[in-house]
C-alpha cells in the first residue's frame, strides 16, 4: 500500500512539474522571453595569450534575474549571470542565450572579438614619443613581425627627430631673418615690464 501510494505522489509530482513547465514555455512566455533576450549585451577584456590563444574576458549583461544563461555551441562554457565571466579567443563566435525553466536557446549573440596586436606591448610603445606610431595601435590589424616593426620603430623616431630638428632651424632662421623686429619688440617689452614693476612699487609706497 505504502509503495503505491509513493508511486501515486511521483506520478503527481512529475506531471505537476510538465503542466508547469508547459505554463512557463508556452507561446506567450516565450515571447517575452525573447523580449528580454533581446537586450542581452556583452563587453571584453583582453587578458593575455595562452596556448597561441589571444584570451578575452567576456562579460554579459541582461541575465541576472531574467532566468537567461549564455552558452557556447559544446555547453562547456557558461556564463549564468551578469557577474559571471566567460574566456574566449579572439575572433567571431556564436553563442546561445539559454532560457533556465526551459532550458531552450530563445537566441543566438554573435560576439565579435579583435585580433590585440601585442607589439603595442612593446617597450618603445610606453614613450610618449611613440604616441602616433601606428604599430602601437592596441587594436592595429595589418599583419607586422618583429624585424618589421623594429624597422619602422628606428625611422619613425629618425623622422621625428629630424622633423623637431627642422622646426627648431626654421625658428632660429625667422629670428635671424628678422632680428631688427624680434630687437624692437624685445626692448618694448622690457620697457613696458620695466614701467609696470615701478608704478606697482610707486603704488606700494602710496599705501
């Protein structure tokens, strides 16, 4: 008798659980689900290389508290709430937005991650000389090596210093060009500086 009756109260159990769930995952439900789904948004961190795998850490918002979880394709990496991190190599990549109660994919997120360019890593790219050198772009996408980027490192910086040095020249030209002009004005400053400093001292004495 005691085994039937534990048997009757499984049974119960069980279509209990599949009329709620049919409650949950019907039509309407879903719908809104979907809804929500929609504003699932990721950002990335990229956090170094592994295995030849430039990593990113990915981070979603819009899961917590919607019962939504992202999954890959294998659903051996999962993210089930918004403080959850997923790793990821660079590239494009698919994933599933999963509904929890249904455990049903209610949309796919397409995530697009970049190719780092790791010579911005490089020791000449933490000058500040080096502030528009393009090989320093983080997220430059031309494909360089090292003797490439050592290259065009050691004539960037030869024509900067040579465009400085140009500059400098000019400016000492147009002072020797015009050292009668640049005389006049200078002994008026001085002059000017000089009244200044006496009406301020004269004014001083006044008080």
């Amino acid at each position: 008798m005691k085994k039937v009756l534990f048997l009757t109260i499984i049974v119960l159990f069980m279509i209990n659980i599949d009329v709620v769930k049919a409650e949950v995952c019907d039509s309407n439900d879903m719908a809104r689900v979907r809804g929500l789904a929609e504003n699932v948004n990721y950002s990335y961190k990229y956090i170094g290389d592994e295995d030849d795998y430039q990593l990113y850490e990915v981070t979603f918002v819009g899961l917590s508290g919607n019962n939504l979880y992202v999954t890959d394709s294998t659903r051996k990496k999962k993210a089930l709430s918004d403080s959850e991190k997923m790793l990821i190599d660079s590239g494009n990549h698919l994933l599933d937005i999963m509904y929890t109660p249904c455990n049903l994919r209610v949309k796919s997120l397409k995530i697009e991650l970049p190719v780092f360019n790791e010579y911005s890593l490089e020791n000449y790219c933490s000058s500040s000389e080096f502030d528009d050198f393009e090989y320093c772009d983080e997220w430059y996408s031309g494909r360089i090596n090292d003797e490439i980027f050592e290259r065009a490192a050691e004539k960037y910086l030869e024509e900067k210093n040579a465009k400085e040095t140009n500059n400098n020249n000019e400016l000492l030209e147009f002072l020797l060009k015009h050292k009668l002009v640049v005389g006049v004005v200078s002994v008026i400053l001085i002059v000017l500086i000089v009244l200044l400093i006496i009406k301020k001292k004269a004014d001083n004495e006044l008080v």
